[in-house]
C-alpha cells in the first residue's frame, strides 16, 4: 500500500481514538464514584453536537460574529449543555437510586437516553434527518505525495488529545481530582473526611458528560453532518472502550478507545474489502480481550471491585 495512504488511514484512527477515548473516560468515571453504568452517555454526544450546531449557527448567522467566534460559542454552549444533562441526569436519575439494584439505574439511564434522542429528533426542524455542520475552522492541507490532511482536522486532532491530556491532569493533579479519587475509593469514608460526596458525584457527571458533548462537537466540525441517532453506536463503542481498558480506571479507557480505532483502522489497511464490517470485527476483537482480560487492561487498584 502507498505510504501516503497509510498514513492517511492512521490519523483517521487516530482520531477516532481521541473521540471514543473522551466517551470512554465518562463511562469510567461514573462507574468509578458510583459503581453505575450511565447508558444516556451516548446521547449526550448528540446533544453537544447540535447543542454546538445551533449556538454556532446563531453566533455566525444571526448575529454575523467572525467563524472563530461562532466556533467559540458553539464549543461554550456544547459543554456547557452537555454537562447540564450530567448534572441533572445524576441528579434526578442516578443519586436517587445509587441503592437499588444495578439493573434499575441501568433502565433509567437508557430510557433517559432515549428521551433525548427523541426530543433533538422531534424539537429539532426536520430533525429526523442528517444535519450539515459548518466549516468554522480554517481551510488549506497539509500535502506529502499522496498524503493529505486538511488544517482543520490537525486542529480538531490536537485540541482533543490536549483536552484528553487535561483531563488527565485534572484527575491526577488538583484537589477535585483526589476527592473524585477518594469518593471511588470509599465513599464513606470520603465524608468523614470533609468531601461534599453530592457535590463531588455531581461534578463528576458534569465532567464527564462534557467530555461527551465536546466529543460531538469534534464529530461534526470533522464529518461536516451530524444525526440525532449518531449517540447510539458511539455510547456502545465507547462503553466497549472503558470496558475493555478498565472500568474505574483514567487511564485504561483512553487506552481502549484507542485499541478500538486501531482495530478498525488495522481492517480497513489490511483488507479494504472487508471495511464495512470493519466495526464487527473491532467488536469481536473486544470480546476475545474480555475474555482474557476480565477486569480489563488496566485493572482498577481496588480489591472488592476485582
């Protein structure tokens, strides 16, 4: 295969594995302060893209700001209503119901999930059908032979891996990232020692589902179009991703997003034919992983989760 191509197909992959890194590390950090599964997370993907769409269409049609501007307003409203949607899902949904058997949280999140879905699909005009993103970064590629990336996308590639990085500092090195860390170690003993456990269990929601939706702006300013049901594959992918990395961990996810990309970029290399099944095998790839990895990767350093 052409050199150029290939490396064309490996920043495809990478990134794809930016974005299911960024949905996987929210599945791992609600299951890490909670022990819960929030299945809504892959709507809340949808609801940052046209959460983005509809502030950036306002801010550059309406209000005829510059695109970098829009862009801004875009990304704003996009994290900012995507961790609303966290808050208030843990809030009404999740907090409430932290005792009950697994399986309810489960139904509740995945019924929320699918409330969303449906109000973007209904509220939304001709909301049914895929909507096209504007073009609000610069244009131009960068060219190597037969190689050739558009600026835009090395943009949106470097402000998710920075985004990712950050998140990982965040965990590791500030105050609200160690009382995260002592809420999924014990939360009981987290308050004792002074932690707002709601107010921690809140803020991680907000963290995480503001990875989700700044995920989805990131998917359309690359695809150009973004679907009310584009939420459903990518929530899958992405639990798949933590699943198999480690659930609870930071840094297992990241790396099981990006073990996901690599599959399905290492099938459509190797044989281009077999690319649309492409995500069966990256699937099936999993499952053999799970099954020899049962905690995943990156196994959470916590005894009675193991």
């Amino acid at each position: 295969m052409d050199i150029g191509i290939l490396a064309q197909q490996l920043f495809n992959g990478l990134m794809l594995g930016v974005i299911y890194a960024m949905i996987a590390v929210g599945f791992s950090l609600f299951f890490g302060v909670l022990d819960v599964i929030k299945f809504s997370h892959g709507d809340v993907v949808t609801v940052g893209a046209f959460s983005s769409l509809g502030a950036a269409g306002i801010a550059g049609g309406l209000v005829a700001l510059p695109p970098v501007l829009a862009l801004a307003s875009g990304i704003a409203a996009a994290v900012a209503i995507g961790a609303l949607a966290g808050v208030i899902i843990g809030r009404v949904l999740v907090l409430p119901l932290r005792h009950a058997p697994g399986v309810n949280v489960l139904l509740a999140t995945l019924m929320a999930g699918t409330v969303l879905r449906e109000a973007i699909r209904l509220g939304v005009p001709n909301g049914g059908n895929p909507k096209p993103f504007p073009a609000l970064l610069p244009g131009g590629a960068i060219k190597a032979g037969s190689f050739s990336v558009g600026i835009d996308s090395v943009m949106i590639l470097a402000a998710g891996l920075l985004l990712v990085l950050g998140t990982h500092l965040l965990i590791t090195r500030t105050r609200f990232g160690l009382a995260i860390r002592a809420v999924a170690q014990d939360g009981e003993v987290a308050r004792l020692s002074g932690i707002d456990f709601h107010a921690v269990v809140l803020g991680t929601f907000a963290l995480g589902s503001a990875l989700a939706a700044f995920a989805g702006c990131m998917l359309g300013l690359y695809y150009r179009e973004i679907n009310f049901n584009m939420g459903v594959l990518l929530g899958i992918i992405g639990f798949a991703s933590a699943v198999v990395g480690g659930l609870g961990s930071m840094l297992g996810p990241i790396i099981g997003g990006f073990l996901f990309a690599g599959v399905q970029t290492l099938v459509v290399v190797a044989l281009p034919i077999s690319s649309a099944y492409k995500d069966v095998i990256a699937f099936a790839v999993i499952i053999i992983l799970i099954a020899i990895f049962p905690t995943g990767l990156i196994a959470e350093r916590r005894s009675e989760r193991v």
